[in-house]
C-alpha cells in the first residue's frame, strides 16, 4: 500500500465526502450514458412486453439483433430465467444486457445460499434499479417479471434505474405498437393462456411495423413452480 504524501487535513477540508462515491453518484454516468446511445454496437432494437395474470406472469420479446442499419442477428433470446421464480426481458446494448443477467444470476444465487430463502421480487427489482444506477450496464431498459409470495409482478425498469411495478408494461424501439394492442385486450381475468395470446399479438403488432424487431418470438411463463421459456419463428404458434 503507497504511503499517502502531502497535507491531507488540506485535502479533506472541503464538503465532499471522504468515502465515494455510493452507489448510482458516479460522476461519469451521464456522459458514459451519452457515448453508449452513440455507439453503433450491438443493440437488441427490441419490442418487449410483460402482463400479469392471477396464477402467473408472461414475458414475450422479438428474435431480432441489429447493428446500425443492418439486422446482426436473427435469432435471439431477449428473456431470461434469473431467479427461480423470476425472469427478466432485455432491450438495448447486448453486451450490457448479457452482464446484467450474469449478474442477477449471481446475486439470487448468493441471496439463497446465504439465507436459506429466494429472494422476493421487490427485493430483486431494487437490486436490478440500483445495478442499473450504478452506470456499470449502459444502455438497458429490462422488463422483470415473477411470482413470489405476494402474488406475480411486473416491473418496468428504465435505463436509469428507475422502477415501477405494472400491470403490464412495454419496452423497446417498437412499444408504442405494442401498448396499443395491451392497451385494448388486457384483462385482470385472463388466464396465462389469454395471456400468451395477446403478448404474441402486441409483438407480432409491432414487428408489423419496427424495423429493428422481427424474426419471431420469445415467450416466458413464470409461476411459482418455475420458469418455462419457448421459441417461435411462426407468430400463429400462438395465435
């Protein structure tokens, strides 16, 4: 360890803190969030939706990568399981995304070794928040979803951290076409079944007109005996 040099009472004589920053005060995180909007990376585009029913969550993404003008790939999964009882949807930078999921892996592993329990989702929407405040996983706006002991939640989570829980939610390039379609047929009622339906709907609705979503669908069922996560190229699959 370098011994330190100089005055330090001079240096710790103004208001800032001895000890930063905390986390989501990194003084970089605004211009770091700046450059990633203007990188021409890898970015998922991305239609992507989550509703709540009575017995369950259902999470659904398009299959399409793009980098700038051109589709990078045709077959991706923007859904994951990281939590047994919980999933998240990623749109934005992949190589963001895929550290994020990396990360809520290793957390809900590390929660449940050490306390005998799964983490709930409201605890685990808080820790996705405060990742993504931390400036470390620019730029991802996800959607979580799960069950736990309070019931299923959706969450909407900006690329600043910020959360919310929904009834249903949208995020991505091609949301507005698909908040129409949750707008008219979402219903507190519906079983996980009508629920499938109508996020396949919202997705097939927004690749209809989204150049950067397309090439078919994910789709994950979330209860509280599981994750169950599908593949369709073909949008009637589900309709």
């Amino acid at each position: 360890m370098r011994t330190p040099t100089g005055d330090l009472t001079a240096e710790l004589s103004d208001d800032r803190p001895v000890f930063g920053p905390e986390l989501g005060e990194f003084s970089e995180s605004e211009r770091r969030a700046a450059e990633a909007g203007e990188e021409e990376g890898m970015k998922t585009g991305t239609t992507t939706v989550g509703l709540t029913t009575e017995n369950g969550v259902v999470l659904a993404t398009d299959m399409r990568a793009s980098m700038g003008y051109m589709v990078s790939s045709k077959d991706v999964q923007k859904v994951e399981q990281i939590h047994p009882t919980g999933a998240l949807t990623i749109a934005g930078s992949v190589s963001a995304a895929q550290s994020l999921i990396s990360t809520l892996k290793a957390e809900t592993n590390l929660y449940e070794a050490r306390r005998g329990k799964d983490m709930s989702m409201e605890a685990l929407s808080t820790l996705t928040g405060n990742l993504l405040r931390s400036g470390a996983f620019f730029v991802v706006q996800p959607i979580l979803g799960g069950v736990d002991e309070e019931g299923a939640h959706i969450y909407s989570i900006d690329a600043l951290g910020g959360t919310t829980e929904e009834e249903y939610t949208v995020t991505g390039s091609g949301s507005q076409y698909a908040l129409g379609v949750l707008e008219q047929e979402f219903d507190e009622g519906m079983s996980l079944e009508d629920a499938k339906t109508v996020a396949a709907r919202s997705i097939k609705s927004a690749v209809e007109r989204d150049l950067a979503s397309g090439n078919g669908i994910n789709v994950a069922v979330v209860t509280d005996e599981g994750v169950e996560i599908t593949r369709h190229k073909e949008f009637e699959e589900l309709l």
